[in-house]
C-alpha cells in the first residue's frame, strides 16, 4: 500500500519543475533607460507603457512595471524532463522546490520625457525581491 502511495504521488507531482521551468516572465533590460534616451527607443525595447499621462508644461511621464529574475528557460525544463526520466521522477522531489524558489525583483520605474521625447529623469520606486510561486 505504501509503494502504491508513494507511486501516486511521483506521478502527480511529475511535471511541476519541468512546467515551473518553461514558464516565466520576459526579462527587461531597463540598461537604455538614462537621461537623454529617447523615448521611441524605450517604447521600442520595454513595449507600451502601462501608464502614461501628460504633464502641464507638455512633458510626459511613463510607468512601467519591470520584473527581473524568473525569466523562462527550455534548457532548464529539458533537464528537469531528462533527470526526471532517468530518475523515475524521484528527481521532482529536489526540482520542484528549487523552482518554487526562484526570486525575481520588481519594481517601477517611472519616466519622465521633455517636449522632444528626451528622457529628463528616471525614478525606481517599489525594488522588492520576493519568491515566485508558480501561477499556471
């Protein structure tokens, strides 16, 4: 019976690293966002703000929420499903936890442009780094 158990639960919890791994979130490169970028490149490389609004002397400013950290793999998840093969998914058993604890920082960075489209000041609000729990 306990065999049996334990057989169930391998089975069920086959998978979980493999589907942790392959999952993730795009990673960001924040790296071009500097007084005097231009704002069609940031655009271009973060995508389209989340908030944008414009500002009473014609500048802009942009939010954006950044996620560094957790970012998807397939070479990972492949060898989560190879180790879990040739172990007969007792490998799950070390995998799952390490991908359940996987960090990633966020945090906000606000932008604020001039009438030309020119970056004039960066702020990074709200750096937190917190584990990710898997969210299929």
């Amino acid at each position: 019976m306990k065999k049996m158990l334990l057989l169930v639960s391998l089975v069920f919890l086959s998978g979980c690293a493999v589907g942790m791994a392959a999952s993730g979130h795009r990673e960001y490169d924040d790296s071009i966002v500097f007084p005097g970028s231009n704002r069609a490149v940031i655009i271009s490389k973060l995508g389209a703000p989340e908030t944008s609004r414009k500002m009473d002397d014609g500048s802009i400013e942009d939010s954006y929420l950044i996620r560094k950290g957790n970012e998807s793999s397939s070479g990972r998840a492949w060898a989560h499903a190879g180790l879990d093969l040739a172990t007969l998914f007792i490998w799950e058993l070390v995998a799952t936890p390490y991908e359940l604890m996987q960090t990633e920082e966020r945090y906000r960075l606000l932008v604020t442009y001039d009438k030309t489209g020119t970056v004039t000041d960066v702020r990074k609000l709200g750096a937190a780094t917190e584990s990710t729990p898997d969210t299929r």
